[in-house]
C-alpha cells in the first residue's frame, strides 16, 4: 500500500495531517549499449525524468520486480535472455509498469508482435531516441488510467 502510495501521489496521514508523496517518474533503462543509454539518459534529464540504467534483462527484471519503476526502456535482446522476461515479471507480480522496446533493426512482423505481446511502443534507436521522453510521458499517462479504473478496456 505504501509503494502504491509512492506511485499514485496519494496523501499519507501522519497524526492527523495529510502529506502528499512526490509525485516523480521513475523510468528503468535496459540497455547494454552505453551510447544508447547515456543519450537516452539526457533525453529524460531534459525533461525532467528520473531514470536509472542497468545493462543485462536479469538485472532489469530484478529492479522491474521492485515496483519502482512505471515504465521500462528495454533493447529486444540482451546476452542473458529477452525483453519478455520483463512480461513475465509484470504479470507474476500485477506491476503495471510499461514497456517500450528501442531496436536497431525490427521488421514489421516483430513491431506486430510485440505489441501484441505487451509492448507499449517500439522506437528505432538511430533516430527516434530523441522522442523518448514523449513515449514516456504517454505510456505514464496509460499506465495511470489503467492503474486507477478509467482505462476503456477495463470498462
């Protein structure tokens, strides 16, 4: 209840007072390319997003099963496994968090997929890096209508 405190903004009462928690976007970077992940990272200091990175999807889905984190920027395959490790995480633990996949080279069959699968998004790494935040800010906003009850698919 605290952590859905922490996500969501909700008040906390404390002897009688309400205070309120930060609302503050936590984004996690799985990515094993460190150029990837440091432009990625000045994307989302840009605006204003706190992001943190880590190179391997076992160290992703570690941090992912925290519940700290409402979105995830994931490369599609990584040394030790797949992004979908991170669907198995989501759904094991009932974490919302969003997944948007940064590919170098994704055909239209795998873009399909993966947004069956459970992606939210799929951005090419050369040039649409830049609209990262935007993604961010979107999936946020799906997460938090999905979160809270108002999303059209739970009506």
């Amino acid at each position: 209840m605290t952590q859905t405190r922490k996500m969501t903004g909700e008040p906390k009462h404390h002897a009688g007072v309400a205070l309120r928690v930060p609302d503050k976007t936590r984004i996690l970077i799985v990515c094993d390319n460190d150029s990837d992940t440091e432009r990625l990272k000045g994307v989302f200091r840009e605006a204003g997003l706190t992001s943190k990175a880590v190179s391997t999807i076992t160290s992703g889905c570690k941090s992912a099963k925290s519940g700290r984190f409402q979105v995830v920027f994931c490369t599609p395959l990584l040394g030790d496994g797949s992004w979908r490790g991170l669907i198995e995480v989501a759904s094991q633990n009932d974490l919302s968090f969003k997944i948007v996949l940064m590919a170098r080279t994704f055909d239209l069959n795998q873009w399909v997929d993966a947004l069956q699968v459970g992606a939210f998004d799929v951005l090419d790494v050369v040039c649409d890096l830049p609209k990262a935040a935007d993604a961010a800010k979107s999936a946020l906003g799906t997460a938090y209508l999905k979160r809270s009850g108002s999303c059209p698919e739970r009506v």
